[in-house]
C-alpha cells in the first residue's frame, strides 16, 4: 500500500511538472504569433499611405483602451495604388485580444492581390478623434484557426495542474483527525433515590 501511495504521488507530481511546463509554452506560443502575424499598424487619419510587405489575406483590427468610443461607427476604404476599391469582407464571429488597460478587435478582411503601397481611407471619423493618442488602426495576418488550438491547449493544460495539483496535496497532508463525539456523567440525588445520568 505505501509503494502504491508513493508511485500515485510521483505520478501526480510529475504531472503538475509537465502541465505548467506545456502552460508556459503554449503561452509563448501564443506571444510569438501575435507579434508574427502584426503586419503594420498606423494612427487614426482620415487617409494615409500603407506599406504591406507581401499579397494575401490580412485583416483589419481596431487597438486602443478598453470601452474607448472613437470607434464606432467608422467605415473603411482600402484601395491600391491605381485607385481601384479592394473589396473588404466584416468578420461575423470577432476575436478579442484585451489586456488590464487595452483591446484589439477583428474587424473586416481584405486579399491584397500584391504587395505595395495601399491606400486607407477611414469614414465616420470625427475630427476630435484624429490622431487619437493610443488609438491605432492594425493589419494582420489571419490567425483564427491556431488561436482556437492554442487557447484550447492552454485551457486543457491549465485544468491539468489544477487537478493534479489538488489530488496531489490531498495525498500528502494528513487527514483531520475525527472529532468524537462529547461525553458527560453524573447523578441526582432525590431523598434516597439516586438517578445515573449518561450524555
């Protein structure tokens, strides 16, 4: 039973061991495809210049503090060099990245036929808001499909070093002694009748 006991705890901990470790790589997983798929990102302005620096698929994020409202109702326009319209697509299931103090949020996604300089022009936008400090516009390459699988692998993992770390401590500390219950004795006396009394 003891060889049993002790084989179950190094099992439990070992576990632990390698759900933290496989935590602490998905997370920089995570952290290096973000910073990977960041393409470019330019201020709030009603228009301006952008530089993609390969053709495909790239989509479009809003980034700035949380609840910030210069992004509503805004429209965007993105055209290449000769002046022809690049059609954009809204995302319908949006992504989130927030942080304590910031939030980015998928927007619309575009198929650049080349690489070059593009034109963005921002509709809707109030003249306050221009430049907005903190407040930026970013491109992006689509991640969808590995974000899932990483967020779905760091949940897994973070449930197994929850378990095993739960399970492991109720195998090393020592059960709570059971409380028995309390026991009182005496007697009465009446005239000459004497009565026992048992709790």
């Amino acid at each position: 039973q003891d060889v049993k006991d002790a084989t179950a705890k190094a099992v439990l901990a070992a576990l632990f061991v390698l759900a933290v470790a496989a935590l602490a790589r998905l997370i920089r997983a995570v952290v290096r495809m973000l910073r990977a798929a960041r393409l470019c990102d330019v201020p709030l302005g009603s228009r301006q210049q952008i530089e993609f620096p390969t053709a495909g698929k790239v989509v479009l994020c809003m980034e700035g503090p949380r609840f910030t409202p210069r992004f509503r109702k805004l429209s965007f326009e993105l055209r290449q060099p000769g002046g022809a319209e690049i059609a954009g697509y809204r995302i319908l299931f949006r992504t989130v990245a927030s942080g304590l103090s910031r939030a980015r949020v998928t927007l619309r996604t575009y198929h650049l036929p080349m690489a070059g300089r593009y034109e963005l022009a921002i509709h809707g936008l109030e003249p306050q808001h221009i430049d907005a400090p903190g407040h930026t516009v970013v491109f992006m390459r689509p991640n969808l499909a590995r974000t899932v699988l990483l967020v779905i692998g760091i949940t897994l993992a973070s449930c197994l070093a929850i378990s095993s770390l739960v399970f492991f401590l109720l195998s090393v500390l020592p059960t709570a002694a059971a409380i028995d219950p309390g026991r009182s004795t005496g007697y009465i006396q009446i005239d000459d009748t004497r009565l026992e009394l048992t709790e």
